[in-house]
C-alpha cells in the first residue's frame, strides 16, 4: 500500500494544485519511483488511498498497466489517518503481511532484504528505520543491534535491552494481518501515535530494520529541492532506478543545441525543452517538459517543472520553479520558489 491521501501541507506551495505523490523528481512523479521500487522487490498488486486531488493520481496512473502492475484505490472522502486508511482496506491484504509506504519519500533500501527480515524473525511488525535524526524533528526511535525496538517516540519496552542505536522510522513499515486486525475499524488513527506504541505495551514481535543507504522525507520544500539535487548529481541513485528507465544525465557534447561552454552536467532535460545558444545552465539542473530559456540565463542547481518560460536575463540558483510559470527579463531568484502565488523562499 502507497499512503497518498494527505494535503501536503508542509510542501506548499508545491502542492497548491498537485497531491504530494505527483510532484516532480528528475520530470517523473514521486509515485513513480515508490511504484518501480515495488515492482523491482516482485510486488505487483498495489492498492493507493486517495483524498487531497485524489482524481489526478488515477488520471495519471490509471489501473497501473503502463507501470507493470495492478492498482487499486481507495478513495476517502474524510481523511482516516494513515492507520486507518491501512484498516479500511484489510480485505486487500488478505492472511499476508502487508508492506505499507508513505507517498511522500525517497529511498534505496532493498524491499527484498527487508521482506526477508521480517519473515526471518516470524515479526508481527517491521520498521524501516534510518540513523539520521539528527536530520529530522521526528520522535527518536531507539533500537538495539538485534533490531528489538526500546523505544518508540514517548513509548519505552523497560525489557529491551541495549546498547541501543537513535533511529527515525522512514515511513516504510510490513505489518502482519494480527496487528491489521489490532485497529479498529472505522477509525481515524496514525501508525506512528496509535499502533507502534501500542505494540511496546506488551511483547509483540516488533522489530526495526535499520538501513543505512539514502532515505528522505520530501515533506518540505527545502527537502524536496535537496533531493532533486542529490539525484540529478549522481550521488544517489533511489531503489529500483536504471538508466533505462527514462534518467539521463546529459553532458555538454551530447547536447544538439550546445555552444560554447554554457553547460555544466549534470543537466536532465524534459521534452521538448529549448535552450538558447547563449544561456548557461548547470551544474545540476533540472528542466521540465517543454520549458524554454532564452539568452542570457544562468541557471544553477535548480528545479524547473514542465512548460516554466525564462526569459532573456534571468539568474537562478537553488530554487524551484513550478509549472506553467514566465519569469520575466532581468529578474534574479536565489534560493527562492517562483509558483502561481508568487514568490516565496526556498
């Protein structure tokens, strides 16, 4: 299950018209990459809940065909919270364990290595966790070398014993049909404020996988734009992700309207996107389906969404740009978003 019913408050303006799962990484939407991830661990049945702008997911993926797998939807008409949109769809999991993704991250744990632990250790629930909390303003989790969970935000298990390693949980999770059967029905609840706690209450087999690959919550604007830039630079690579896969990094020579030394790779270029000869774009940039870019930009470590027009002298770094946007001549945008409400900062 993909969990992509929520606003994305945090995201906005990003998400003033667009559900978080839609929202570009390298021109393809974030739910592209968790869906490949998917597929590549050997799951092809999916089921996704919808709510904010629900219609353009389904627009977009429709039954899954297009992405070799098989979709279903849930579609609440009140946000359930992430516990209860996994329990108003039980039925769909039948007696197997359930792996549960949050819709809006990037990561490239292995599925199948996680999949193993959990069914290795007969656990009732596994959490992926990562060691960066330092990173986030989430609840610690403490775990120990065995992954026996002491520790979930405010809830202890006193019987766990260390030494314990600090931990944020990654919004990857599988939960056995038992803990499904655990929430109730019909209610509005999180997994993280009213299961896992509650699963430290008493000796459930409830274990944290601690990966130590790439992992990010695109939950801000400045995440989702640091993202973009690990990717484009080649520092990562998320799960499941091949070159022919539709990612190209594309380098001065291999560009048809390249003059001069106006480019700096890595650049990703969408369709039919046009670069004057005299504009200078890179290092890591990023342009959308069809954007134009007239003479006299500069353009470095950026994000532009599909059809954005930069006209002649425009300067940009670290910022992003949404669809559909002219930013007129001479103007200068550092570190900031430039969407249909204006101009904001990064």
């Amino acid at each position: 299950m993909i969990l992509s019913a929520g606003l994305g408050s945090r995201l906005r303006p990003l998400t003033a018209d667009l559900p978080k799962p839609l929202v570009p990484i390298l021109n393809r939407p974030l739910l592209w990459y968790l869906i490949v991830s998917l597929r590549a661990a050997g799951i092809h049945e999916i089921v996704i809940n919808l709510h904010y702008r629900g219609e353009q997911i389904r627009t977009w993926l429709g039954g899954g065909e297009s992405l070799g797998v098989e979709v279903t939807y849930s579609q609440e008409s009140e946000l359930l919270g992430s516990a209860g949109g996994v329990r108003r769809v039980r039925d769909f999991f039948g007696d197997e364990p359930a792996l549960i993704i949050h819709g809006d991250i990037l990561f490239d744990v292995d599925l199948r290595e996680v999949i193993q632990y959990h069914l290795c250790r007969n656990a009732q629930a596994t959490v992926v966790l990562h060691p960066a909390y330092h990173r986030y303003s989430y609840g610690v989790i403490r775990v120990n070398a065995h992954g026996d969970i002491s520790q979930f935000v405010d809830q202890q298990a006193p019987w766990v014993s260390g030494p314990l390693s600090d931990t944020v949980f990654t919004g990857v999770q599988i939960l056995d049909p038992a803990v499904l059967d655990a929430i109730p029905a019909e209610c509005v609840a999180t997994l993280t404020a009213d299961v896992y706690p509650h699963l430290l209450t008493r000796a459930w087999r409830f274990y944290g996988y601690v990966m130590q690959g790439y992992w990010s919550d695109l939950g801000t604007p400045r995440r989702y734009w640091e993202a973009n830039m690990d990717i484009v630079s080649g520092r990562v690579t998320p799960a499941g992700i091949a070159p022919q896969d539709g990612i190209h990094r594309a380098a001065p020579h291999q560009l048809p309207w390249f003059a001069g030394n106006h480019v700096q790779p890595s650049v990703v270029l969408g369709a039919a996107a046009e670069v004057a000869s005299e504009a200078s774009i890179g290092p890591e940039v990023i342009l959308g389906e069809g954007c134009r870019v007239a003479d006299g930009v500069h353009i470095v470590q950026s994000v532009l969404w599909p059809r954005v027009h930069v006209e002649a002298g425009v300067t940009i770094a670290r910022s992003i740009i949404t669809r559909d946007i002219t930013i007129p001549a001479g103007s200068r945008l550092v570190d900031k978003i430039a969407s249909a409400s204006g101009i904001t900062e990064l």
